[in-house]
C-alpha cells in the first residue's frame, strides 16, 4: 500500500460508530514553536486569540513532548507512532522511509479505512524510493497542496505547486489551500486531487503542515509592499524581553554544556542571531509576527467549518514539531533534549465532548507518539502493531489516571555541525540526560575546503553519503551494546524547570540518579524496539544512480 505524509492528525471523543457518524479531522503543526509563544501558554505579548479560544473550548496539555527535536524524525515519529531509533530516518541517516513502512502510517491507514485525507503546507518527511522525488506522498492522500522541504516566507519562490495562489505569503498560500480542500469547489490549480471532489459520506482528515515560526520561513520574511500589516508593523511600536537567562555570546564565561559535548563553534550559522541581543530580538519579533499570522488562519479554519456546517463534528488539534533556543543559557538552535526544545504546546479541541471535558488544562504527560493510536482509537480503526505510542482518549475525555509515567527524547542528528548523540528520561520531578563522544568532523573544515575547491558549501555540508547509513546504525545501536557517556546530566525539574543547575555530581540525589538511569536503560531498549528499521537507501549515491537508471530506461 503506498504511503503518505509528513505532518499529522487530530483526535475526538468517539464511541463504536457507523462509518458516516465518524468524526473529520483537521490537525495543525507548527514549526520549532516551544512552550510559551502563545497566550493560552502564557505569553502576554504574542496575540493568539484565535488560538486561545481553540484551548478554551477544548482541552490544553501543558506536559505535551516531542520524541526528537528536530524536524524530519519527529515529523515522522508523529506519521508512524515510534521513536526516530524504531523507524530510522534523519537528516544524516541515508535512509527513507519504505513504501511497506508508510502503508502502516496513519493517513494511509485513515484512508484505506473510509477517510477522505488531504495534507497542506510543508513536507520534510522523505519516502520512498527516492525520497522527496517519489512521490510516494503526494500519491497518498486524496487531495495534496504542499511543497517538500523548506517552503520559507514566500512559497512561490521554491515550489512550482504554489504559483497559482493569490497570496505570496506562507500562511496564506496555506490558509487557500484549506479553503479550497474544506469548500469542496476545488478550483485551486496546482493542488493535486484524486477526486473531483470531497465524498460527503466520508469523513475527512486534513493535515495542515506549517514551516513556520521555523526560521527558514521567518528568517526570509522582507516586509514587502505586498506583505499583510501583520508582516509588516505588528510588535515593533513596543519595546520585546529578552527570553528569560538569556546570555549574549559575549557574556559566556562557562558555556552550558563543555566544549567537547556540544561543540558550538561548529552550529550552523543560520542560528548566529542568538548570539547578540539585537538579533536576537529582530528575530523573536519575526515569530511573534507569524505566531499571529498562523492564530488569524486558525480563526477563519473555524469560521470555514461552521459555514459548511462541518463544526459540530470535527475534531482540531493543535501542536508543534519541537522547540528552538534563541540565547537561552547561551545557546542557539535545537536537537538538543531540554525542556525548551522536546516541551510543545497540545491543544484539542472536541466540539462533540461534554460541557465537562472542555475547557480545562490537562498536566499529564501525552507524547507526539501518541497521537496516531488516539485518533484512531476514536475513529473505531485498529492501530497497527507497530505503533510504540498509547491512545490517550481517555485524558481528552476528562480527568483519568496517567497515560505515561515517564518521557523519553533522544537525538541521534550527530553531525559535523557540533551536536552530540543525546538520550533523556524524565518523570515529573526529575530529568537525566547523557550524552555520548562527539567526534564528528567539523563543518568548518567542511566548509573551508569547499570555498578552496569551488564545492558548493550546501552541497558539502549536507549531501549524505553511502558511509553515513552505517554510521547513524551504530549512533542507534551502540548505547544498547554498553556504550558510556561521556557526560550526563540531573536536573530537579519539578523546582527547577529552566534546567538551571545540574545536581549529578550532588550525594544527596544518588538515589534519584540511580532510579533514572536504570528507567533509562528500559525507555531506551523500548524505543529501539525488536525488528530492523523498514528503510530505504537514500544518499547521494542511491539519487545518482536512480537518476542515471531513470536517464537509460527512457
């Protein structure tokens, strides 16, 4: 069965019912949005009201994670319920993910189930043969408005798909696509459709994949004459906070994590506007500017649904991919495991649930993983067994006992760029983190051998090789065959949730440190799970050759 998208899915409160009576889904994915840019999660400044009145009116998680923090893995951790070191696909993994791995992702599994599926916005997820050039995913769904990779502020600019919208901005280039797909006239070219319209005996699931707050999309924002006032004006009359302990690259006298774990010298220069407040703050005002953008689409979702009389039983959920740091503790960028980058904001909204299940906050851990089974727990479909998340439909229907006791978030994106391979486990109170030998070659040199030569510095720093597969194979592997760290970390998040102070080294909670590592070891052999990962070789290599094959067989 061939498979489907990159993005994601939504929940409801749902009995035994008949295929007509079951409810649509509209699910909605930010991008490197953390816990906090919101006013539903307390932040005064952005406006969300939009987005706040979804939360009011459905359940808020405030204990929502990611399995990793960045996007690719995670996106496809969401698609497939399983841990990135289950199904196998990063940016330096060399891999795709398998037509037999996606048949058991949730939109296919909602469509061969009855489900009218569309997806809108950005795909980062590759698979395949071929990855991004398959197109296997745009195969997958019923109706398809979305562009592989990065589409930035400006969408026209990268993907031929989008040049018949009305709008150049990204949200709203999104927001035509939405209208087009939930007003069934489908009069948007260049959206790709499989029926001439939406069946309205079938229930629908529409995927709505955003690439911002992501820097690639704010990062390219211009203010152009064309731009809505949102864009243009919005928060730069007032003066914007610094995050909280926030330190400038000049202030750092004790970096937060050594030098040999995290190699900082060697980030990705797209996150050098950390390092000075200025920056910093231009940046931040860019997100907020977008944030309210995404809430204004949002508020127009809603009142589209209630013209075409589809409100009243269509469930939206709301959530990011993970977070980013902005000069946090002094650093800049993502796949790390602290609480600003794998905590994210969860939002359900169920119109069909009792007056008492709406309208409240819910502290429980729920996980990204999750979401996949809960969806098709109420939508009365089988989860398939290779899913590693639990149903939490039980927590969206009221107050219930814990799904999870624990969180596990690992990062195996290990590359020139200074990260190191990460695990963590976490309960309420307490967080253990290790880190394992950070050795990969710098892109510095990378860097500088490709301006020697004449190499495209893009090409060099992120082209993957056929070594790369065996390589991100032993990142998986060799923590479950006894590998030590070469760091580790405590924190007693439950008093300290800025991850402040790390006590590892404090006698007073060895106890905890011990009871931790020992979860550890069990969290890691679950995510790992029994049977080899279901990919497929895609390196520069497998594409050259694909392409030459493709070239001799015209």
């Amino acid at each position: 069965m061939e498979a489907v998208a990159s993005c994601v899915l939504s929940v409801c409160l749902w009995g035994t019912v008949s295929a007509n009576e079951r409810p649509n889904f509209v699910f909605i994915l930010t991008d490197d949005q953390s816990y906090g840019m919101m006013g539903c999660d307390g932040n005064e400044q952005t406006r969300t009201p939009n987005i706040d009145q979804l939360a009011r009116d459905g359940v808020f998680f405030d204990r929502a994670y990611i399995t990793s923090a960045i996007c690719t893995p995670s996106r496809i951790s969401i698609l497939l319920s399983q841990f990135e070191r289950k199904h196998g696909v990063n940016f330096n993994s060399g891999t795709s993910v398998s037509p037999e791995a996606w048949a058991m992702s949730y939109p296919v599994v909602m469509r061969d189930n009855g489900y009218y599926t569309g997806y809108v916005g950005k795909n980062h997820s590759p698979i395949g043969d071929g990855g991004y050039e398959s197109g296997l995913m745009d195969r997958s769904f019923d109706y398809f408005y979305a562009g592989h990779g990065h589409i930035r502020f400006y969408p026209k600019e990268l993907h031929e798909i989008f040049h018949a919208a009305k709008s150049d901005t990204q949200v709203e280039i999104v927001q035509e696509g939405v209208d087009d797909f939930l007003s069934n006239e489908h009069r948007l070219e260049g959206a790709i459709r499989f029926l001439d319209s939406r069946p309205e005996d079938k229930p629908f699931c529409l995927s709505v994949c955003f690439n911002l707050p992501h820097d690639a999309g704010a990062g390219t924002m211009q203010s152009r004459e064309s731009d809505d006032d949102i864009y243009k004006s919005l928060y730069r009359n007032i003066e914007i906070p610094l995050p909280e302990h926030y330190v400038a690259k000049a202030d750092i006298t004790e970096p937060k994590l050594p030098p040999h774990v995290l190699r900082a010298s060697e980030r990705q220069t797209g996150y050098d506007y950390s390092d000075k407040p200025h920056t910093a703050r231009q940046r931040i005002i860019r997100r907020m500017q977008a944030m309210t953008g995404i809430d204004r689409m949002v508020g127009k979702v809603r009142e589209k649904l209630h013209e075409n009389g589809l409100d009243k039983n269509t469930i939206i959920i709301f959530t990011s991919d993970h977070g980013l740091f902005t000069g946090e503790q002094g650093l800049g960028g993502k796949a790390l495991c602290y609480e600003h980058t794998t905590h994210v904001p969860f939002i359900v909204c169920n119109p069909m649930a009792s007056e008492s299940a709406r309208g409240r906050r819910c502290d429980e851990f729920i996980q990204s993983i999750d979401i996949a089974p809960m969806m098709l727990d109420y939508a009365g479909i089988d989860a398939p067994t290779a899913f590693q998340g639990k149903s939490i439909r039980r927590l969206v229907e009221g107050p219930s006992e814990p799904i999870h006791d624990v969180i596990f978030t690992e990062n195996l994106w290990a590359t020139h760029f200074g990260n190191p391979r990460i695990e963590a486990v976490q309960d309420k109170e307490w967080k253990y983190i290790r880190y394992y030998a950070n050795d990969s070659f710098p892109s510095s040199a990378k860097i500088d051998t490709a301006k020697q030569l004449g190499i495209p510095v893009g090409k060099m720093l992120y082209a993957v090789a056929d070594e790369s597969i065996a390589v991100y194979r032993h990142y998986v592997e060799s923590p479950l065959k006894g590998e030590e760290p070469i760091f580790e970390e405590l924190y007693h998040i439950g008093e300290d949730p800025q991850e402040l102070r790390n006590v590892i080294d404090q006698p007073q909670f060895q106890d905890q440190l011990e009871r931790l590592r020992a979860v550890w070891k069990e969290r890691l052999a679950y995510a790992r799970g029994t049977d080899p990962p279901k990919v497929m070789r895609y390196t520069e290599t497998s594409e050259l050759e694909r392409k030459l094959k493709e070239c001799l067989s015209r």
